[in-house]
C-alpha cells in the first residue's frame, strides 16, 4: 500500500512562486497524470516530492502501509531510500557510461543491490532495444531509446512511487505511444504507483487512472477518475482542440 498525499503546497525559488496552495493525492498502485503546458510548476511539484526543492508551506506525505512520513523533512538521498525514484525533466544520464553502467548506477540503494540482476533482466524485457544496446555509450544513443534508459535507470531503484517529469518530449509520435504505453503496464506489473508529468494530454489520458490540470501553480482541475477526467471539458477544448 503505497501512495502520496501533498496537502496544500507552496513553493517557489527565491522570490518567484510557483506552486500555490497545491493539493493531490495518488492511491496505490495508480497512474495519476499531472497535466500542464510550459512553465506551470510540473517540475517544480515533482521536484518537491522527490525532496530537490523545499516547500515554504505545505507537507508531503508518503502513505507507506500503516506508515505515513512527511517527505518535507528528509533529505533527497532518504527519499530514494524510502522508496521513491525520479525520471527526471531530460533524462540526465551518464553519456560517456554504457547502458549497462547506467542501469548499475540506478541500483545504488541497499534494496536495489540486493535485486539488481532481477531488475535488469526486466527492464530489459521492458525494454528490449536496451538489451540490444546494453554496451553502447549511453550519449550516442537516440532521444527515444535515451528516454527508455532513463526510465529504466529509475526502475533499477525498486522504487514503491516512480514520478516521471514529461517522458514523451522530444520523441516522435510513435515512440510517444510506445512510451506511454509502457508506463502504464508498470502498475500491473510492478505494482507501482506512478505520478507522470505530461504535456501531451492527449497520450497522458490513454493510461491514467486519474490526473489534474496544473495551471499557473494552481490545480485548475482535479478528476475523480479516468472516465471524468476523458470527458472533462476543460482537456476537451483547451487541449485536444475538440
Ligand atoms: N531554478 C529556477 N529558478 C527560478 N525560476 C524557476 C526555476 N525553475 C523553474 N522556474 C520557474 O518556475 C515556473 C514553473 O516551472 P516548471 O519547470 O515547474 O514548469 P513545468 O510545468 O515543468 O514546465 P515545462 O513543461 O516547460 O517543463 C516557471 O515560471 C519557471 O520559469
Ligand atoms: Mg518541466
């Protein structure tokens, strides 16, 4: 039972503030989308949970079974350690690494070691083009296949709660539908929880259970689930152009 609650939320960098009282919930083992268009605090929410940037207000919670711990008051490293991993906004992968040296190092945490054959061996079924490229330089790899890697990498880290910062940008069409596809198989079959920042609402709704429109800092809307949030007029006429 894995999940995260983030309760009105304020953070910002500086004097500039971003996120305004910001409140939404993932359940376990859903896949929630958390939409926007550029600039509206998608990585800034996601860079709170994962503990890069500290709220001003606000808290945190990663609901763990019968635990619940206030993310807020950990470092970046003990939120890895809880269980948390983050495919970052673009990929920030070790270019001059192998694909392999790349997937070792998302292993770094103790209950990762301990699986890390095991992971990899499903992130190569996962991701079969990984395998084919397993000894080639991480940087002389194509956006898409560098996009599989980094999501790759973050699964290496066992995580209980994956987030994903925009997994589709920069790929082209097809790959974003491959993309989003796989993303929404790892709560089935590892029973993840996964919270995805996405700009392509159209792909982003194919899979989630649930999302909520961030604008200007703000949550604009917030879905009961994913029938409500395919029929929601404001994804309708803003984004799909319908
Ligand atoms: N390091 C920073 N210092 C100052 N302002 C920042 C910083 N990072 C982001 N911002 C500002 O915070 C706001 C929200 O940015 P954020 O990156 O969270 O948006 P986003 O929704 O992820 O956008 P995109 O889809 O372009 O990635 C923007 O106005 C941005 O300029
Ligand atoms: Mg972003």
């Amino acid at each position: 039972m894995v999940g995260i609650v983030v309760e009105n939320l304020v953070a910002g960098y500086g004097n500039v503030s971003v996120l305004h009282d910001v409140s939404i919930d993932v359940a376990d083992k859903q896949t929630v989308a958390l939409l926007g268009t550029n600039g509206n605090g998608k990585s800034t929410l996601l860079s709170c949970i994962a503990g890069l940037i500290k709220p001003t207000e606000g808290h945190i919670f990663l609901v763990d079974g019968e635990e619940r711990i206030d993310l807020t008051s950990l470092s970046p490293k003990e939120i890895v350690e809880a269980g948390v991993s983050m495919v970052p906004e673009g990929r920030r992968l070790f270019p001059l690494l192998t694909v392999e040296e790349n997937l070792v190092l998302g292993a770094y945490r103790l209950e990762a070691r301990a699986v890390r054959n095991i992971t990899m061996d499903y992130c190569f079924t996962l991701f079969p083009r990984l395998a084919e490229r397993r000894s080639q330089q991480a940087g002389s790899m194509s956006g898409g296949e560098q996009q599989m890697l980094s999501v790759a990498r973050a699964l290496m880290g066992v995580p209980k709660l994956l987030l994903i910062d925009e997994p589709s940008v920069g790929l082209a069409p097809i790959l974003v539908q491959q993309m989003i596809e796989k993303i929404g198989e790892l709560s089935t079959s590892k029973g993840l929880t996964v919270l995805m920042a996405e700009q392509n609402f159209n792909q982003a709704i194919r899979i989630a259970d649930k999302g909520y429109i961030i604008v200007h800092g703000e949550i604009a809307f917030a879905s009961k689930d994913a029938v409500d949030l395919r029929e929601n007029e404001m994804i309708k006429s803003y984004y799909l152009g319908g």
